[in-house]
C-alpha cells in the first residue's frame, strides 16, 4: 500500500498501436498473409512498425506514411506456395488510426518506471488524471508505431518527459530536435503541441493535474467507450468530485492547507493507519491537489482557489452503497481534528451521499486557531456595534 511521493513522477502509458502484427489494426480483425492483397488507404497519413519478414502478393502504400523495419523485418513477393490458412486471398485494409486521442482515459495506463503494468489497487485517479498530467512521464513502447490525435483546449500540453522508440526525451531541447525528424508529423496529429519541460512537481503540498480545461473532452471520449451516459448511482443525491466525468455514491472530504501540508507524507498516513484497516477492504481513495472556481454571488467567476480532494468510493451495493467509504471520511475527519494543525491542514468539509440516504449530507470542521479567530471577528463586530447604538441613545449619532 505503500504509494509514490506527490512531488515523485507518474509514468503513463500509451496504449493503442499501428503495428503491422497487430489483428486489430485489420479490417479482417487478423494479420495478412501470402496470399492476401495489402491496402493502406492512400489518403492516411501513417507510421507502421514491422517486426518480422512477411510474404505478400500485393500492396498499395500511403501517399505518405512510413515503415519502420526490426532487424529482419520486410516484405517479399509471395511464390505461390501454400501456406496453411491462408487461401482466401482477401483484400485485408489497414484500420483507420485517426480516431486515437490524447485526451482519451481508456488510452493510457499507469506504469511503472520500468514500464511494467501497475496493478489496480486501493488507490485510483479522478478521470482527469488518468490522462497524462503536465508533470507526468509519458511512455510510447519500444518496438511499437504510433498514431495520436493531440486536439485541445490548450495551445501548449506540457509534460515531464517523452519516451519514445525506447528514447526517453527529458529536456526541451532533445525533444524539439525528435520533433524536427521525419517520423513526429506521422505520430502526432491535431492543434495541440507537446512541450517537454524535464521538471517535476515543485511542491510539497502536490500540484494539480492541469487538465481541466480539457475536462468536457476527456468525458466525452470516456462517455463514448461506456455507452455515451453514466451508469445510474445507487444514491439519489451522488456527489460530482472535480477532475471526475460521473457523480459517485461515497464521500468527498475537501482540506484546506497551509504552507506546512505535504501531500506524500498525509497520503502515506491516511493509506497506513486507515485506509488499510480490515474494515476498509472495500474502500477506494483518490487524494490529489485540485483547484476549485470561485464565483461571486454564486454567479459571477471570479478567482480559483487551491485545495486537496479527497475521493472515497467502495463496492457495497443498494441501500449499503457508500457507507463503507462514509466510515472512513469520517475517521479522517476525526484524524483531522486532532492532529491537522500539526499536518499543516486548516480545515476541512466533508460531503456524504450513500444509498441509504436521501439526500446530501455534509458536514465541516475547522481547527482551533481558525475557530478562535472567527470567534474573535464576531464578538468585535458585536461591540462595534453596541457602541454604535449607545452612542446613538445618547444622542451622539443621528
């Protein structure tokens, strides 16, 4: 249960591909044999990697594209010979790949450095963030061709590093120099740019994705895969995190920290001493810094202001739905009393909507020192204005 440091990188990776031995990059949902006709539409812009010799009978190429050949890879005119499963001689077209975009969650998985898988656990991402976030490392495999569609909101997507072919791109510099080689137009597609910065997350207390303003296309794209609607919670009132496309029945706990706070450190404490308690084996946490829009009135926008956000979700059904993950906000708002000024934490509110509730429930709790200071604004502006009314009765004011 043991998690990577908030300011430590998150290494994403893409993955679709534009292999050549890849079944689903074929129409006929398989790989070409000797005796099929090969067809690229000539139209598409494509790159194609190639990992073993293939015998073909024919092949129409792309009016610009290219292949990137292993050691031993190729094509060679088919003989005639028989080769078994392959007497059909169908015309087989390359799947269109255009359709593969950045700002896609079903695209990307989470990795180790190493590349190696990581295993779906106690923790998970709001839907923002499993999208590469702009301190994230981002992983292209080795030995596998790609195709991504880079339209945004924003004009610049920037990223910690870039790895590609087995090349890990980590400075500015040597990532315009790939961006300059003949295959980056053939990868990368759309009117957003990438932009490798080299640096990590600067803050203690976390930083935020900065994907939000892709937000409406990240949930269009996750819509599109899970039906174009979201699954129907079991609570009547379910609560909507931010940086997530679909409300969810649980407990949300957003805190509000001071200089002191360090995002590693409280989400190690909150996995080790709570979160990993029998009683919570069901439960599931998302914890990162978001920023939350300020508006005046409750109408006009004004400002946004920092907090951390704390998502909790479990895998009990109907009217037992999201009590679980109600136990533990509630346990770490206990943690919070007493021990968040120590923490670096201020304040923090929570919401609750289970299945076994009505409608939304919330509650809040600030520290001492926070409480002692309103206090004290409240009793001056009652003496404020007792003297302003005494001195009223006297005749002194009109």
């Amino acid at each position: 249960l043991l998690l990577p440091g908030a300011a430590a990188a998150v290494y994403k990776r893409w993955i679709p591909n534009t292999n050549f031995e890849t079944a689903s990059n074929w129409d006929k949902g398989r790989v070409p044999c000797a005796s099929d006709v090969v067809h690229f539409e000539k139209d598409k812009v494509v790159s194609v990697f190639v990992k073993s010799p293939h015998a073909l009978t024919d092949m129409y190429l792309p009016l610009n594209g290219e292949f990137v050949l292993a050691a031993g890879a190729g094509f060679t005119a088919f003989d005639g010979s028989w080769e078994p499963g392959c007497d059909s001689g169908e015309t087989v077209r390359f799947a269109d790949v255009e359709q593969h975009a950045w700002f896609d969650p079903t695209q990307w998985q989470e990795v180790f450095p190493s590349g190696e898988l990581k295993p779906s656990g106690r923790i998970f991402s709001v839907d923002e963030e499993c999208v590469p976030c702009r301190y994230d490392d981002v992983i292209f495999q080795a030995e596998t061709s790609f195709r991504v569609n880079t339209d945004s909101s924003q004009q610049v997507i920037q990223l910690r590093s870039i790895s590609v072919m087995g090349q890990e791109l980590s400075t500015p510099s040597s990532w315009a120099g790939y961006l300059q080689g003949p295959s980056a137009p053939l990868q990368f597609h759309g009117n957003g740019t990438l932009q490798v910065t080299g640096t990590g997350c600067p803050d203690k207390s976390g930083c935020a994705c900065g994907n939000a303003p892709d937000g409406p296309r990240i949930c269009a794209a996750l819509l599109r895969a899970s039906g174009r609607q979201c699954p129907e919670p079991v609570c009547q009132s379910p609560l909507q995190p931010l940086g997530h496309c679909c409300g969810v029945c649980g407990a949300t706990i957003n805190l509000d920290f001071t200089p002191d706070f360090d995002l590693q450190k409280y989400r190690d404490r909150l996995v080790q001493e709570l979160l990993s308690q029998p009683k919570y084996t069901g439960v599931q946490m998302a914890i990162s810094k978001v920023h939350k829009a300020q508006t005046f009135l409750g109408i006009i926008p004004r400002s946004s202001t920092p907090l951390i956000q704390i998502v909790l979700i479990d895998d009990r059904a109907g009217v037992q739905a999201g009590t679980a993950a109600e136990q533990l906000a509630a346990d770490i708002m206990e943690d919070m009393a007493q021990h968040g000024e120590a923490l670096g934490i201020s304040s923090g509110k929570m919401e609750v909507a289970t299945g076994s509730t009505f409608s939304r429930q919330t509650g809040s709790h600030t520290l001492s020192r926070i409480t002692a200071g309103t206090v004290m604004g409240i009793l001056f502006g009652l003496l404020f204005l007792g003297g302003i009314l005494f001195l009223y009765r006297k005749g002194k004011l009109r």
